[in-house]
C-alpha cells in the first residue's frame, strides 16, 4: 500500500467533499441539528401535570399537603372541585391529568393518630405517563407523611427514616440520559449515510472508469476515500459532545482521549459499514435510503437508548447483539456519566475493535475496480 496514492484518493475525496453541498450539510448540520431537536424533544422527565384538587377536609393539614404537592415543581393546580363527579368531565376533555382527593376528617384522623386516606386519581390513557405521576405522588405523600410523624413525636422516640442516594444522574434528568446516548445513535446514523454516498457517486457521474484506470489498489481506494469521513466524524464527536455539556448540562467525568479513541474505532466500522452499502447499491438514492433503514431504526430501537433492552422480548435481545451502537452507548454513557475507564471498557473495546474490522473488511472484499 502506497502512503502516496493513499493520501492522492483521500484528497480526490476532500475535493469532491467540497463541490457537494448535500454531503456538507449531512457531515456538518445534520448532526447538530439532531442532537438539538432530539435533545430537546426526548424527555422522559413529566412536568408541569395539570392538577385539580377536592379538599373536603378545608383543614390547615389539608392545605399543607397540597403545597406540598405545589412546591415539589411537578403539578401546576388548575381547578378546585366541588364534587367527586366533576372529575369525569376534566378527565373527557383532557383538561387535567390527575385529581388529589383529600377527604372530609382527614386532619382529624392524624390527630387522633389514627391512618388517614388521601387518594390519587390518575388519567390511565397515557400509561406512561400515568406511572410517573403516581410514583410522584406517592413519594410526595411519604416525604410528607413522615414530616407529621416527626412533628408528632413523642420520647418513645422518632420514626425509622430511609435515606436514599442517587449516584452518577443525581437530579435524575432523562436529558443526562438521552444527550450521550445521542452522540452514539447519531454518529451511527451520519457515519453510513456520508460513506454510503461514495463509490455510488462515482458510477453516477461516471468517473468509476477513471479510478479504474489508476493504478490504486482496492485497499488504497477504499481507505483513501474513507479518511476524510473519519476525521469529519470525529469532529462530530466533539461538536455534539460539547453541546451537551454547554448547552443541556450533561456532565463529563471521564477521560475524553478514551472517548476520541472508542469514537474512533465506532466510527472506522460505521463508515466500512457505509462504504459496503455503496458499493452494493451503485445508486446514491438506493444507498441513502438501505443506510437509513440499516443504521437508524436498530440504533434508536434496538441499541437500548429508547428502550432498555432486558425489557425486550427473548428474540429481539438475540438481535441486538449485533447492533454497535448497543455497545457504544454503554461507551458514552459511561464514560460521560461515570468516568470509567478502560478497564471496565475492555469488552466494548473488543467489540469496537470486531465492528472496525468488519466494517473495513466488508468494503474492501465487496469493492471491485473492473466495471464489467
């Protein structure tokens, strides 16, 4: 392999880069553009739950709860009830997402030391969403709850209370979550398609005759033509890492040569991945859209970013063994949450190392310079 020739079809590259526009923008704002839309539209985190309140108790008990409920950030009160039957009716029209209930005797009840109710009524046709809210309100209610113990304590002594600690996501924002394992999904997803879009485009514009007539070798023209997308996906890693630590706050803990160096071998793979599509498909249109559909839907479905993969059914946790991105994810993840390191990482290196290979491997036994 000649470091002459390799270099020459690597600028060849670069100048053809440069000439399309479409490749600039899916090298350059695509990705910025996703991390942001799907940064600020992926959330996990339920705020601002509309919440009507029937307080039959009118009781000062009765309204320290609900400021409680008020000043946890989560519920926005925005109706008072009379009666239990007006819950139906917010409910139909979507008005409210839940109703606090808070029965008649209830101050009297905690007085007299006896169990007093409060009840939850949750709108189910958002099950998600539903689950979150309760889970809301039950902690709110338990924090609550065990403040009037304390209040009321007597020299028997002060009820057992638990203390929990959350590592790595202390304020549990779903955007800590969702930003580094964006970078993993994205790149996945811009690798392919900016490779995807090479040797198709030279039997387009019909230039695969003059690259045939050099005398470069498959190595060399593959290698060649994948350089400049390498260095332009790492610089993607960077800008898209950046951003999530400016502008949604993400933390960075870990070592960010560690995360340049697992980028670098994901993304060698990713873009053997797309060189071998274009080579197949001969069409820039064919590619662009087999990219897509081979790269998009398992690294946002299947690579345990929207959904946790132990969840899944028994055959499509088979299959996402063989997704990537499942393995860069825990990369970033970890390395931006977590700050380990590489001896925790030595099974994704592996794998990273596997994908790279084949990745190259695929596009370099698939291409062939004759055009017979």
């Amino acid at each position: 392999m000649s470091p002459t020739r390799l270099l020459a079809i690597a600028r060849k590259e670069l100048l053809q880069l440069r000439r399309d526009t479409r490749s600039l923008i899916l090298a350059f704002l695509l990705p910025v553009l996703l991390l942001v839309l799907f940064g600020y539209a992926i959330s996990w985190d339920v705020r601002n739950i509309r919440t009507a309140v029937l307080d039959g108790d009118r009781s000062a008990r009765s309204r320290e709860l609900i400021d409680a409920f008020r000043a946890s950030g989560y519920f926005t009160f925005v109706d008072n009830l009379e009666r239990p039957d007006e819950i139906g009716n917010l409910f139909d029209r979507g008005t409210v997402q839940v109703a606090l209930v808070i029965p008649a005797g209830f101050a009297a009840d905690l007085s007299a030391g006896r169990t007093a109710s409060v009840q939850a009524i949750v709108d189910g046709s958002d099950a998600n969403t539903a689950t979150i809210v309760l889970a809301y309100s039950e902690a709110i209610v338990r924090t609550w709850s065990s403040r009037v113990q304390l209040q009321g304590a007597t020299a028997r002594g002060l009820p057992i209370t638990a203390e929990s600690r959350v590592w790595y996501n202390e304020e549990l924002a779903s955007r800590n979550m969702i930003v580094p394992g964006l970078v993993a999904v994205i790149m996945m997803i811009i690798a392919a398609m900016l490779t995807s879009l090479t040797i198709a485009r030279e039997w387009e514009r019909g230039t695969m005759e003059q690259l045939a007539a050099t005398p470069v070798s498959r190595v060399e023209v593959v290698l060649g033509k994948l350089l400049p997308y390498l260095g332009i996906g790492l610089a993607d890693v960077v800008v898209c890492s950046v951003l999530g630590v400016v502008l949604f706050d993400v933390p960075f803990r870990g070592s960010a040569v560690l995360l340049m160096a697992f980028s670098f071998l994901f993304l060698t793979g990713a873009l053997g991945l797309g060189m071998f599509i274009s080579v197949v498909a001969k069409s820039q249109v064919v590619a662009t859209q087999v990219a897509m559909v081979v790269t998009f839907l398992p690294a946002f479905l299947l690579s345990g970013f929207m959904f946790a993969i132990e969840v899944m059914p028994a055959p499509l946790r088979a299959v996402s063994l063989l997704i990537p991105a499942r393995y860069f994810l825990v990369v970033t993840r970890g390395i931006f949450l977590k700050g380990i390191g590489i001896e925790v990482l030595r099974t994704q290196a592996l794998l990273m190392v596997a994908f790279a290979v084949a990745g190259l491997g695929l596009a370099v036994l698939r291409f062939r310079k004759e055009l017979g």
